[in-house]
C-alpha cells in the first residue's frame, strides 16, 4: 500500500514538503533584504541614527515598515522645511530612488508599500514630494496610487 501526504500519519508527498519550506525562504530572503536596506539607509543616512535607535529600543528588533513610518514622516517634515536639523528629503529619496533600481523584492516591498503608499494624500500638507520623486519611484507610485 502506498502512502500519500493527504493520509494521516503519512510523510508529506514531495511536491507538498518542499512548497512550505520554499515559501519560509523566500520569507527569510525578503526579511533580510527589508532589514538590509534599513541598515544601508542608516549608513547612508546618519541623520536616521537616533530614529533608528529609538526603533530597536521600542520594537526589539528592526521591523523594516514600521520604521519606514518615521522615513516617511522626517522626509516630509524635511520637505516642508519644518524641522531644519531633519536629513535633506532629496538625500532620502536620491537614496531610495537607487534601491528602487535595483529590483530587489523585499526593498521593493519596503519602499512601495510604507514609503510610497505613505507618502501624503493630494489633500495633506507635503504632498508635493510627490512630483520630485525619480522616474522609478515615480512609476511605482502611479501604480499604487493612481489618483495620487
């Protein structure tokens, strides 16, 4: 009698074993690469020092969107001229703009969904940044946000 991976008690048929495991590595993968891209920014950026520090003491660890909330939040504020000792918003969207380049699926991530989709609404307050975002940015947001 042959088992199958639908028989209780059976091994998991081939093709099932491997679809969890390649699932939680591409998981992993991406994990890395958001987290990556925090700690590029962080160097790139050393005004996102403290922002960071402040993150890891209060998420115990680097959760790549959450801390893009506050990227978004200084660039905008920086965009607006409201907080003068912020980092440049074209530093961070230069920056940006060259991890969007690069294709990599867990910064895309990062960057379309909380950097992009947080950016303001046509109604808020800084939502100008929107026209000085580069060419590749610029084309992710059109598709995420077509009204603006």
């Amino acid at each position: 009698m042959t088992t199958t991976g639908d028989t209780p008690g059976a091994a998991p048929s081939p093709q099932t074993a491997r679809r969890p495991l390649s699932t939680h590595r591409t998981q992993t993968v991406q994990s890395a690469q958001s987290a990556q891209l925090v700690s590029d920014l962080v160097s790139r950026i050393p005004e996102f020092r403290d922002v960071y520090e402040n993150h890891l003491f209060h998420q115990g660890g680097v959760q790549p969107h959450v801390f893009f909330w506050d990227v978004v939040q200084d660039t905008v504020r920086s965009f607006l001229g409201e907080s003068p000792c912020a980092t440049d918003w074209r530093h961070t969207l230069a920056f940006l703009e060259e991890q969007s380049c690069r294709g990599v699926l867990g910064v895309d991530e990062v960057i379309v969904t909380s950097f992009l989709g947080d950016l303001p609404s046509p109604h808020e307050p800084g939502h100008a940044i929107v026209q000085q975002l580069g060419p590749v940015m610029a084309a992710k947001f059109v598709r995420i946000r077509p009204r603006g």
